[in-house]
C-alpha cells in the first residue's frame, strides 16, 4: 500500500525552505561565513523563515487543521493572512470560515 501526499508540491517546497534554512543558519557563525555578512546572511534567513511559516500554516489548513491548532502567535506577531491566501489560492483550494477559528 503506497502513502499518497496530499499537496506535493506545496510540501516540496516546504522541504526545499527547510533545506535551505538548514544551509544558511551555521553560516553565521564567523569562520564558516565566506564572503557574506552577517547581514547578507541573516536577511536570507529571514526571508525563507518567513516564507516557510506561512506556507506551513497554509499547508496545515489545506490538509484540514484549524489555525489554533497550528500556532498561537503573539499579537505583535500575527501572520499575513493574504499572503497565505495567496498560498491557498496558488495550490488550488480557498479558505473556508472553519478554519478561521481563534480560541
């Protein structure tokens, strides 16, 4: 019996975030930087951090989970909600009211 992934693409994409992430973090320390700053280094970072949270949260909400469920961020640390739209809406399906719920 084989295991069948649901949004492939999307969970790709999330490794290939995680790849990358697992790339550039030891990067940062001093002897392992190359030719980038720290600066370059931590906005690389940054970026794919960024990216890789809301990707995640869409592709936990696609696969059924409700947003409490996945994370409760700080309120000075909300998510972009279009931006996972935008995400949603990419790979096919829409938000539904459901998994708007915040507890």
């Amino acid at each position: 019996m084989s295991k069948t992934t649901r949004y492939p693409k999307l969970k790709g994409e999330l490794k290939e975030l995680a790849k990358e992430l697992k790339y550039w973090k030891p990067k940062r320390k001093f002897d392992k930087r190359g030719n980038y700053t720290l600066y370059q280094i931590n906005a690389h970072i940054w970026k794919r951090k960024y990216e890789f949270r809301h990707k995640h949260i869409a592709y936990c909400q696609l696969r059924g989970r409700l947003r409490w469920e996945i994370e409760k961020p700080a309120l000075d640390n909300l998510p972009k909600e279009k931006y996972i739209e935008e995400i949603m809406s990419k790979h096919g399906e829409t938000l539904c009211a459901s998994t708007q719920k915040s507890v």
